[in-house]
C-alpha cells in the first residue's frame, strides 16, 4: 500500500513540475523527454510517452476552469497562480500585447472557480 502511494505522490510531483515547465518554456514535459529518449530508441520513447500521459488522465472539457488555465486540476495552487498571472499579462486590456476582454474575463473566473473550490476544501 505504501508503494501505491508514493507512487501517486511522484506523479503529482511530476505534473507539478510538468506545469511549472509549461509555464516558463511552453512546452510539456513528455516532448521533452521523449525528443531526449527517441535517441536510446523507438520502443523506449513510447513508452516515456505514455508513462507521461496515461491512459487514466481525463479529458477536459474546453470549459473547464483548469482547461482554461492550462493546468493539471492537481496542480499546487503556486502553479495555479502563476498560470493565472502569466494569462493576464498577455490578456489584460491595459497591460497585455494581445488585449482580449472576453479571454482575460474567462481566465478570471476560472481562476475565481479554482480558489474557491480549494478554499471550500480546506475549510472541511
């Protein structure tokens, strides 16, 4: 049971880190390393491919708050965060390069829905 669980609590960490890599490179973590394991061979990339996007992953609705943001729902809220300032600068009508009043206002409330629901969890 123990090795079930940390098993789970490295994939978590994995994602985390798979979000926070998005974050400052724009790219995921499987194209990263499966660009770096295509040169040990074909077999072994797929394999780091999947490891990395599981089948058990589900598929998010393009409404979604965390679709929206572009984050794993168990994503630490420090990621959260930072998906949700990175999105503003650029969506932000005052500040951003591509002003965008509908996509800054989806972005908020998305990122309202996820604090809120945390905040409704700790609370418990």
């Amino acid at each position: 049971m123990a090795t079930k669980s940390r098993a789970s609590q490295f994939k978590k960490g994995v994602r985390n880190f798979d979000d926070i890599l998005y974050l400052f490179t724009g790219k995921r973590l499987k194209h990263v390393v499966g660009r770096g394991i295509n040169l040990f061979g074909e077999e072994l990339a797929k394999k780091a491919s999947n490891w990395f996007s599981g089948p058990e992953e589900p598929e998010l609705a393009p409404d979604n708050p965390y679709f929206i943001l572009g984050i794993h729902p168990e994503a630490m809220d420090v990621v959260v965060r930072a998906a949700y300032r990175s999105l503003v600068r650029v969506y932000h009508p005052d500040a951003g390069a591509t002003a965008d009043v509908e996509k800054c206002k989806k972005v908020n409330q998305a990122y309202d829905a996820i604090m809120a629901e945390r905040k409704a969890q700790k609370g418990e």
